[in-house]
C-alpha cells in the first residue's frame, strides 16, 4: 500500500491559499495538504519545531510549493533555508508566485528551485497548474532519495 504524497502550501495570502485549496479539491488529486501561512511557520514544519515536533502528524512534504514575497522570513530566505539543510534539501521546491520578475526567477533558481510558476490569473487555471504540478512532481518525476545512501 502506497501513502499519501504531502504537499506544503507556503504563502502569507489567505486568499491564495484558499484558491490552490479550492484547485486541489476541483482536481480531486489524493493529497494531503498542509499550510504554513508565513516563512516562520513553513521552517517550523519543515524542522519540526514547536507544534510541528510529532512527524506522524506533521510529516515532511513530498513538495512545497514556496511563494516569495511575504513579510517577515520571506520566501527567498525560507528557500536559502531549505536548500542548506541536509534533512529538507532535496524535497522538490517549486516556487508558486505571482511575480513576473526575472530577478526574482534568477535568484530562485540560483538558491535551488526546482521550478518557477507564476500563479495563473483564472480559477480554471489554476486548477490546470495545480494538476499539473502534482502529475510531474508526485507522479511522473523519480524524486531523489531524502536520505543518503
């Protein structure tokens, strides 16, 4: 029997993470979604520090999908972060944002992101993102091992 792939939605837009909520829901994709709604949070989990300390509640993701701009630990750092630690480097990163700015791709790939979206303006495609995302990165793609051999 096969677990349920673990995706961590990081973003500080509750109305944006209600929508990627919605397009999960609308793909009727078997996944379990868990949210951090700043970059504190999303290292907290991504640690398992505090609240997230029991990993069978708060396992570690299979994906995050990362947005950049957010006060407070934004989503540049979280990335710098992620991508230093040996216990989360390898999780796929994919950056979910609305910026269109090629210093802000630059930076994202130079820092370790798997891939770069710019989240679509319509609900239908988003929903078509979202599908997307999850055929590649928890279907189609054999991710790397999160352990050294």
């Amino acid at each position: 029997m096969s677990r349920i792939a673990t995706i961590l939605i990081v973003d500080d837009s509750r109305m944006d993470i209600e929508l990627t909520l919605d397009a999960f829901r609308e793909a009727k994709l078997s996944t379990r979604i868990e949210v951090a709604e700043n970059g504190r949070k999303a290292l907290d989990y991504l640690f398992g520090v505090g609240h997230y300390a029991d990993r069978d509640r708060f396992p570690l993701p299979d994906l995050i999908l990362l947005d950049l701009k957010m006060p407070g630990i934004d989503g540049f750092e979280v990335l710098r972060q992620i991508k230093e630690a040996p216990l989360v480097k390898r999780i796929p990163t994919v950056i979910l944002t609305s910026s269109r700015e090629e210093g802000d791709r630059v930076f994202s790939y130079d820092s370790g992101a798997n891939s770069y979206l710019v989240k679509p303006v319509s609900f239908a495609g988003f929903v078509e993102v979202v599908r997307e995302i999850a055929n590649y990165w928890l279907t189609l793609n054999a991710g790397p091992p999160l352990t050294a051999p």
